[in-house]
C-alpha cells in the first residue's frame, strides 16, 4: 500500500501529462455539448473587449482604401440600379399578372467582425451581434459583395460564424444563367467548387454562382462568387465548375446577417 | 515561474496583435506556442511546466478563441510544455533554436491534425499546407524574437 505514493512521485511527471492529454481529449471530444459550448460563448461575449483596439487599428488602418474602394463600388452600383429598377418595375407587374406569389424581403444586420481566431486559416469568426438583437442559428451571413458563412453559435451580445471556408460548409447554389443547380464546397484560398454537374449544361467562364432556391436557411439568388473554370472527366457524365468567391476571406470587418423580415 | 506570468500579457497582446492585424494569406503565427515553449525551457519541473501549458491552453481555446475545437490547444501546450522542459541545461545550450523549432514543428502538426474534421484524413495535401505555411510563418517570427532579445541567453541563465 505504501508503495503507491512511491510511484506517483517517481512518475509524476508522466502522470500529470497523462491527466492534461486526457482532460483535452474529453474537451476535444465533447465540443457538440451544450456545456462546451455555453462555456465558450459566455466567454467570448466576456472578454470581447481585448478585441476592441486591434479592431479599432485595423478599422484605421484601411479607413482610406476601404473608402476608396467602397467610392468606385457606390458609382458602379448607383448605375446598376438604375437599370435594374427599370427590370423591377418589368418584372413586378409581369409577376402580378401570373399570379405568384409575393417574395419575402429581407433585413441584413450590420455587423463588426470582433475575433478572427487564433487558429490560421480561418474557419469561423466572431460577430458583435448576439441573442440581444435577435441573432439566429442558421442565419446566412453576407459581406458586402456576397455570402460568406452562417452563424453557428449565438450568445447574449456576440455569434459565431461558420465561414465558406471551413472545410465542413456546403451550400446549394445554382449557376446563372442557365440555373444549374449543385453543391457548393471550398478548396482553398478563395476557391470553391461545385461537383457532379451534368454535362449537357450550358455553362461559361464568368457566369456567376448564387444560392439556390432549395436551401433552408439561405434565401435565394444571394451572390456567391463567378465561374473561373470548367472540368470535364473523359470517363463521366459529370463535370466540375470552379469559381472564384466575390468576398475576400481574408480581409472581413463588417458583416451582414440576413434575418427573415417585412 | 516569474518568467512565465510577466510574459504572458505579452504574448497575448502578441498573439491578438498577429490574429487580429497580421494573417498571412488567412495564416496566423501561433505566439501562444512559442510562449508556451520558450517559457517552459527554465522551468525544469515538468509536472509544472505541463500544467501551465494546459492552463495557457485552456485560456486561449476559450477566450482567444480557436475557431474549431476546445481543448486542442490545451493538449499541444501541455505535450509542448512538458517536453520543453524535459531539455538538459547542455542540450539546450548547444541546440537551442533547433529545440524549439523542432517543439513548434511537433505542435502546429497536431493543430493541423485536429483542424478541419481531421484533415489528415480526408485531404492530405491541405493538411501539409496548413502545417508547413503556419510552422515556418511561426518559426520566422520566433527566430526574430529570439534574435533581438537575446532570448537564448536570457533563457538558459534563468
């Protein structure tokens, strides 16, 4: 009996390291469960504010190319939109004349991006939007130029984003404007790709990538990325798309949440 | 000891001044390892050294925030601290940048190995990517630190 206390001490140090794998395993293990996860989102939400001045630095930082940037983007959208009400105007009338049925609208939330994580190659972000402002899971989120995830987690005043980059995300889009419908899956940097595309399709270089209409959470026709190129295999009926995102990944400071609305 | 908790505030502000401010194509040099390692290599009590690891660990995988899986950075810093500290006074005298990068090496494999649903598994070559691009962006940064403040010296007097 006396020896135990023996071999403790001779292989405390081996012990101890066990006792720390063991405990990280069982954390690693149960990341699904709601303590893990209450856990984390209280603490995210706790320390936010060690976040506060590298954001405000970043935010500086970039102030005058981000402006320069969003100038030339306001102008080419500003004549984008004149056409394009011209089509809705079209399009309205054409709609109520067929009978279908109305369209939802939609709210997007702004969002500052609080945490991109100390893990490179970024899955996931923290936003300073939470339950307080009626954040929900499932919720896609969109920067400006196109979808970037959907929010996985939510606490009182900040939510988790799954990034498109994370290799577990899949989204159904559809390619405009033939309306090919697939599943959206990243490869890397700013890359996707869509599998098992039928050959008959009739798809080009540029042609651009949206959400589809048979996804739950994601409304339709959000912007996704553009085709850059086109696989086909000699053995298979199918063909691949690449396409490269319109958002970049990289550089993510404000972010919209897309919540069901009017 | 002293070593440990009068640099830790550093490296988080380190840390969250290379997340936040400094990514390298969405990579970020892991600070918090190379704190972990560097720390521990004076200590020379392993039953310590691990136990702050897995407490440095547990601080970042909950508060800096790690995007996937809590308790992987508890794990490589304890596996990482002990180790660390486990290096003789000549050893480390002699192979001291060798030691550490080869500590950094171990760690962010089994970062890349618990990332993504087990990339090693189902897609080897970003596993490799993600591994090479974040070791040698963490070594590079962890080799200017060590040059400039002489840290080697610092380190084995302690």
């Amino acid at each position: 009996m006396s020896k135990v206390p023996l071999i403790f001490k001779d292989y405390q140090e081996n012990i101890v390291l066990a006792l720390c794998v063991i405990i990280s395993c069982i954390f690693i293990f149960n990341n699904d469960s709601n303590f893990i996860k209450n856990t984390k989102s209280k603490s995210v939400d706790t320390f936010s504010f060690l976040y506060t001045p590298f954001n405000w630095l970043d935010n500086q930082l970039f102030l005058n190319k981000k402006l320069e940037v969003l100038s030339s983007e306001n102008l080419k959208l500003n004549l984008e939109n004149q056409v394009l009400k011209v089509h809705e105007t079209e399009n309205k009338r054409y709609r109520e004349f067929l009978n279908f049925k109305k369209r939802d609208n939609y709210i997007f939330m702004g969002a500052d991006v609080i945490s991109k994580g100390v893990s490179s190659n970024m899955s996931s972000v923290v936003i300073d939007r939470g339950l307080e402002d009626f954040v929900k899971i499932n919720s896609p989120v969109l920067s400006s130029r196109g979808v970037v995830g959907k929010i996985t987690s939510v606490s009182a005043n900040s939510s988790e984003v799954q990034l498109i980059s994370d290799v577990n995300f899949r989204l159904s889009v559809k390619i405009v404007p033939d309306e090919v419908e697939g599943i959206l899956r990243w490869i890397r940097d700013d890359i996707c790709e869509i599998n098992e595309i039928k050959k008959i399709s009739d798809i080009e270089i540029g042609d651009v990538v949206v959400t589809s209409n048979l996804s739950i959470y994601f409304p339709p026709n959000l912007p996704i990325g553009e085709v850059i190129s086109i696989f086909e295999k000699s053995d298979s009926s199918n063909r691949t798309v690449r396409l490269k995102l319109f958002s970049d990944l990289t550089t993510l400071n404000q972010l919209f949440i897309v919540n069901e609305g009017i | 000891m002293g070593f440990y908790f009068k640099f830790f505030p550093l490296a988080v502000i380190i840390q969250l001044i290379f997340s936040e401010l400094l990514t390298f194509n969405g990579y970020q040099a892991n600070i918090m390892l190379l704190f972990v390692i560097l720390s521990s290599m004076p200590l020379g009590n392993a039953t310590q050294s691990t136990f702050l690891g897995f407490f440095v660990g547990i601080f970042t995988d909950f508060i800096l925030f790690s995007g996937t899986y809590v308790g992987v950075s508890s794990l490589v810093f304890s596996i990482c601290g002990f180790w660390a500290s486990k290096v003789s006074y000549n050893f480390a005298f002699r192979n001291f940048d060798f030691y550490w990068i080869s500590l950094v090496h171990l760690g962010i494999a089994i970062y890349s190995l618990f990332r993504y649903d087990y990339f090693f598994f189902n897609n080897f070559g970003l596993f490799i990517a993600n591994w090479f691009f974040v070791t040698y962006f963490t070594c590079f940064i962890g080799l200017v630190i060590v040059k400039v403040f002489s840290l080697k010296e610092v380190l084995i007097d302690a």
